[in-house]
C-alpha cells in the first residue's frame, strides 16, 4: 500500500502526535497523511487527518483490502497518493460522524520546518547505544555552515518497536518542547525525521560532550569555572522566560562546546509555574530540594536549588554530589538545613552568595534566575572572565533545507546521562535515583 512517493509528499508527516495535528490543522478543507502510533504486533496504519464542515479535525484510518487495495469507505486505489489524489481532483466527499460531516479535501499541510526527512541525514560514526536506540555522528545534508559544508549533528534514532505508546509519547514531547527553544546556552534542536523507522532525533553536536565529562577530562581553571557557571545561569534563565521547568539541572544533563555549556536533557520538563510529581517515580535525590523530596513540589525555584547543586559539581570538577553520602542520607539531611562546603578554591563572596540566596530551605528566599545572571555577570567580570557570550542563536531558518546556517557545530562522544544528542538517556545511575 506504501511506496517511496508517499514520503517524498509534502502532505505526508509520518509519525505525528495529536497534540501537532491540532496546531496543524485550521481550515476547512486542511489535510495531511500520518501514520498511527504503533501498537505491539501489529501493523502500522496510515491515517488521513481533514477538516471538515463543523471545523473539526477528523481522521480516517486508511485500510488495505485483501487484494493490496487502499481505501477510506468502498474505493479501493493502488496506492495512499491516488487515493488522496482522486478526493482532491473530484472534490468527491469523505463522510464522517456516522455520516453527519462531510470532508472535502482541498488544502494540503507541508511538513513544518522541525519535519526532516531521513534523506536530508546522513550517519557517520555510532557514538552510543541505549535501550531504545542508539546515538549517531552525523551531517544535515541541506543546511550548510560558513565553511558551506553539511552542519555536523547529533542523530538520535529510536527503535519504535522497543517503546510502549506511553514512551513514545515522551520523547515526541520532549521534542515539541525543544522545537521553542533558541538560546546559545541550551542545546539547539534540529528536527525530527518521522517518515519511516527508526524515528531519528536531530540534535546541536558539542565537541566537548557531557559537562560532568568534561570537567573530570580536563583541569579548567576556576575563573573558567565561573564562565560555566554563568554560561549554565544564562541557560536556565532562559528556559524560565518560557514558562518551563527543567527538573532535571545537573552536569550529567549539560552538553561542553565551543566554550560554552548548554543545557540538555528535557525528559523531566514541564510547563510552569508548578509541578507535582508522582510520587511513587525515581528522582534524582542529590539535586532536589526540601519541598520536592517532602511532597513533590516543583516550582522555578526547585530548578535554582538544583542549579547551584550544579554549580558545586563545576568547581569539583564534575564530582557527583554529597560525596560519601548515601542517597537516603541526603534525602534526610538536606530538609535539615545541611549544605556541602566549596573547597578552599572558591572565592568565599561566591559561596556566601551561593548559601544566601539559592540554598535555602524556603523556596521563595531563593533568587529567580535571571537576578543570579544579572549577579553572575558582574561577578564573573570582576574574576576576569568572560561574561558576554551569552544569548539567542545568529541561526537562519531551516523551513526548507534551503537556507544556511551561520553556526559550525562538531562533536565528539561522551559518557555519562547526557549525550552530544541532548536527548534523555540512562539519565542517573541507581545510587543517584531513589523513590520519594
């Protein structure tokens, strides 16, 4: 029933969420092809999604007939493009609500910028494997760096038949969150190739890898450290201007280069101002704060907790924190009041500020992020360091592959919950996750 025409149609969108049909589809007349979510043992079904009459979505499951027919009600076609082709040329109505709208197919709806397709990609070396795919070095064909040459990504291509519907529906959101985002200090997101299998994920390339990574690799002098620190702020501050909560900051979850640190890993995220959690799912105790290892409360200001927990790790070269602690022993000790001493490296100003205002035990005393910014630059200044490379990607559109791009990106491996994708992986070892 499917041939390569299909996915070379700019009206087919392969795998898509509800949640982008209805962001889609406005019109009366609008449709697209996609195909179901898949079901274990079972085909996957192509659904034509059109507006009809009353202005609603509707959606019909595209069937194949004993003899390899395509078909809608009682017409049968040899393939999914003829029989879109046939409603469209004949203006011939779908009937749907038991006969109540009917859908005319009119106006078709191309494939969003974020929408790549497999073609446009190309792996080059296999940097990592996880549970339901693995992470690829690779080159986004159409869009080309100053030097005219394909951007280097990160390729995340998860094995749909490995996934249960609940996962895929997570990392199709996670994906929808990225989409929003452009800042130099969060990992850029490319798009996603939904066309066929496996679903690929493509992401900004870091040379240096994961942060925690980095840090352990390399001896960075504090005033460095600082610039991360500010460079990790910046990040987070934006992420907030957008109304997210990331609930997962940490240095395994940030991605290292070209000298700057870019938050990753958005698998935990949710839109603001408040999140309660489930309180039977594992969490990672060592970066939370009191509400949220009390009752599962996650605000803006559970992010700042977890941040200048992050900010401890940058000056222990990426250390995992409350060492020789057990992780019951921190989820004990910090609603107490109990906090981890800087080492004698860091400027004790830096400390005082850290403990006054973002360590708190009451959420509301901690500072928004973008005042610890405003802070951080000044401080940062007086260091010596660098405190203006910070802000929104110089990036040209991508809509249709057509355009340059005026970045350079490059890669390497790296170890650790993040990888160069900044994509959710093995987030956290077991020690580090615990049940609240």
């Amino acid at each position: 029933m499917i041939d390569k025409g299909l996915l070379q149609q700019k009206y087919y969108h392969g795998l898509l969420p509800r949640e982008d049909i209805k962001a889609m589809l406005h019109k009366t007349g609008e449709y697209l092809v996609r195909t179901s979510e898949p079901v274990k043992g079972q085909p996957r079904q192509f659904i034509l999604s059109a507006v009809g009459g009353g202005g609603e979505a509707n959606h019909f499951v595209i069937r194949e007939s004993a003899d390899h027919q395509a078909f809608v009600d009682q017409k049968g076609f040899d393939t999914v493009i003829d029989l879109v082709n046939h409603y469209v040329t004949t203006k011939e109505p779908l009937m749907a609500r038991e006969g109540k709208v009917k859908v005319t197919l009119k106006t078709p709806v191309p494939r969003q910028k974020w929408e790549l397709l497999h073609d446009d990609v190309e792996l080059t070396k296999k940097l990592g494997e996880g549970a339901f795919g693995e992470v690829w070095k690779g080159k986004l064909l159409k869009v080309l760096d100053a030097k005219k040459e394909p951007v280097l990504v990160a390729v995340k291509t998860a094995k749909l038949e490995a996934m249960n519907k609940e996962q895929i529906k997570e990392l199709m959101r996670e994906a929808r969150l990225m989409r929003n985002l452009e800042h130099i200090n969060v990992v850029k997101f490319y798009g996603v190739a939904a066309g066929a299998e496996p679903l690929y994920v493509i992401m900004e390339l870091a040379d240096g890898g994961a942060l925690d990574s980095a840090l352990a690799k390399q001896r960075f002098p504090m005033v460095n450290k600082y610039e991360m620190i500010l460079q990790a702020a910046s990040g987070l501050a934006y992420i907030h201007e957008k109304q997210l909560i990331h609930r997962d900051v940490a240095a395994r979850n940030c991605l290292y280069g070209g000298g700057q640190v870019k938050i990753a890993d958005f698998g935990l995220t949710r839109v603001g101002p408040y999140y309660k959690m489930d309180m039977h799912k594992k969490v990672p105790i060592r970066w939370l704060p009191q509400e949220v290892i009390k009752s599962g409360h996650y605000t803006y200001k559970s992010d700042v907790f977890a941040f200048e927990i992050m900010a401890w790790e940058i000056t222990e070269d990426g250390k995992e924190p409350y060492p020789g602690m057990k992780v019951m022993e921190v989820a004990v000790e910090v609603p107490k009041g109990y906090r981890m001493k800087f080492n004698a490296e860091v400027n004790v100003e830096f400390g005082a500020y850290i403990l006054a205002n973002c360590w708190e035990n009451d959420p509301q005393s901690r500072q928004p992020m973008k005042d610890i910014v405003k802070w951080m630059k000044t401080y940062v200044k007086e260091q010596g360091g660098e405190a203006g490379k910070s802000g929104i990607h110089i990036m040209s559109k991508i809509g249709k592959l057509k355009r340059n791009s005026k970045e350079h990106r490059s890669g390497s491996n790296s170890k650790g919950g993040s990888t160069s994708a900044g994509l959710t992986t093995a987030n956290t070892s077991m020690d580090t996750c615990a049940n609240l």
